[in-house]
C-alpha cells in the first residue's frame, strides 16, 4: 500500500485510525472539561459536574493522569460548592493520589491543603492535621517556602484549639522564622 504524501514538503502521511480517534475523544473532553470549568465559573454547578464526570471518564479510559487529577479536584471543589463534604473529600482523595501518580508533587501538596481545609471544616481536627502535615512535608522537600510557613501556622492554629499550647507555641514560631527568612507577609 502506498503511503500518501503531503502537498507541502512530500513527507509520507501516517494513518492511525485508532490513534486519531483516541486524540480526536481527549481533544473533546479537553473541550468539555473547559465547558466544566466555565459552567461552575457561572454557577451552574451540576451542569458542571456532569460535564467534569464526563471529561473525567475519557482521562481515565485513556490514562491521562494528569487531566483526570484537575477533573478529580474540579468535582472536589464543585462538591464543596454544593455543600457536600463528603463527596468533595472523596473527590479530592482521588485527586491527591492521581497528582501523585502523575508525578506532580505540588498538586498533591495543594489537594492535601485542600483536604485539611476540608476535614477542619468537618471538625475533624486530627485528620486535618495529619493531612495539613502531608501537605506541608511535600512542600518543605520542594522547598516551597511560604506554602511551609501557611502550613505551620494552620498546624499551629489546630494545636492551640486542642489545647496544645506548647506545640501550637512552637509551629508559630517556626512559621515566623520561615516568614522573616523569605520576606513574606502571612496572611496577606
């Protein structure tokens, strides 16, 4: 069979049904997750999810790590929104270990972020704090610096609600020195 030929440079033209198709569905869902994020941009939250869980189904079938994690944290955020924590934690659970497959330390430190926030919303303060620590842990070894400090001083908020006076002591010390080393202003 004869390879057909481009009419600009002559350069043999490869057809892959399959691939085509398989790019021609990721190009889609890339589109729809688009549409996803536009939809919660203006409030329309379930429309949202539909499109996200759609988008979310393709990335997955198609091992797109990392476009599967952002649907994963979208649908986190749109739970939230809906006021369904459960969900939104469930969500972005999914999405810290597909950022973590992906190789994407910092995604996976900001959806343990999330997840704290999260969790500490709940009540849950030692599951928060566990995952507050995982956040700030990966952000210390990438050497993200003002990310340390916020995740000292959360720690330290979560101590001093517990009664822990001493470590919250500690975590806000260790913040303001983090603080005073990069020039940063917390909690502006």
């Amino acid at each position: 069979e004869k390879a057909r030929m481009d009419r600009t440079g002559g350069r043999p033209i490869s057809r892959k049904p399959a691939k085509k198709a398989e790019s021609t569905e990721l190009e889609k869902a890339k589109l729809i997750m688009r549409q996803a994020l536009v939809l919660s941009t203006e409030g329309q939250l379930e429309e949202a999810r539909k499109a996200a869980i759609k988008a979310a189904r393709v990335f997955k079938e198609n091992s797109e790590m990392r476009e599967m994690a952002l649907a994963y944290e979208l649908l986190g955020g749109l739970a939230e929104r809906r006021g369904d924590v459960t969900e939104a934690r469930a969500w972005l659970r999914a999405a810290v270990e597909t950022w973590r497959g992906a190789g994407d330390d910092n995604k996976t430190a900001e959806c343990f972020g999330k997840l704290g926030h999260l969790s500490y919303l709940c009540g849950d303060r030692e599951r928060a704090s566990r995952q507050f620590q995982s956040a700030l842990e990966i952000d210390d070894a990438l050497g993200n610096k003002s990310k340390v400090s916020a995740g000292l001083r959360r720690l330290g908020l979560i101590s001093e609600e517990q009664g822990e006076y001493a470590r919250a002591a500690e975590m806000f010390r260790e913040s303001a020195e983090v603080v005073e080393a990069i020039g940063d202003k917390p909690g502006l």
